[in-house]
C-alpha cells in the first residue's frame, strides 16, 4: 500500500460545479518578494469530492469546531485583515459562528 502524503497548507482554492468540487491545498513561498509582486504558491494536494460529501464536511468541521471552542473555551478569530482578504464581513464571521 502507498504511504499516506502528510502535507501542510496556508491557502486553498476551491472550484465548485455541478458534479462536484475540487479543493486545491496550498502553500506560500518561503522568501520575500517585491512589493507588487504575486508570491510563489506551490500546489501540494488536490482533493475532488461530490457536493453532497463537501456539505457534509463542512456540517462535521463546523460542528467539531464549535464544540472544541465551548469545551476549551477558546475563541479561534482572524485578524480583520484576513477577512477582508477573503471578502468575509466581519458580521457575517460573528453570525457563523455564533452558538
């Protein structure tokens, strides 16, 4: 049997249709680059999966989460800047969250 890839991600990209999904995983370049610049990205998993089965992800890892945070009593936020890179509102990220 082949060995199970264990990669680390920092950014994905998701492309949706109607058959199905595919998630591309992501990481950043390690060095600096010019303002003005797009970094590197490098590609190090691909994920292809049926809408139904992305859902009931997303439905688990919502629930898991939720649950970690009460247990722990732990807030797990992103910087301002993050959401708005990610065209998330800020009331939008309270509201999903919100027990």
């Amino acid at each position: 049997m082949a060995e199970t890839p264990d990669v680390y991600a920092d950014q994905f990209q998701l492309n949706l249709g109607p058959l199905g999904c595919t998630l591309n995983f992501q990481v950043s370049g390690a060095n600096p680059v010019a303002p003005g610049v797009p970094p590197p990205i490098e590609r190090v998993a691909t994920v292809r999966l049926s809408l139904q089965h992305l859902k009931a992800m997303a439905f688990i890892l919502h629930k898991q989460i939720v649950g970690y945070e009460a247990q722990a009593q732990v807030t797990t936020g992103l910087p301002v800047d993050v959401l708005r890179a990610l065209q998330i509102r800020q009331e939008d990220w309270e509201a999903f969250w919100r027990p």
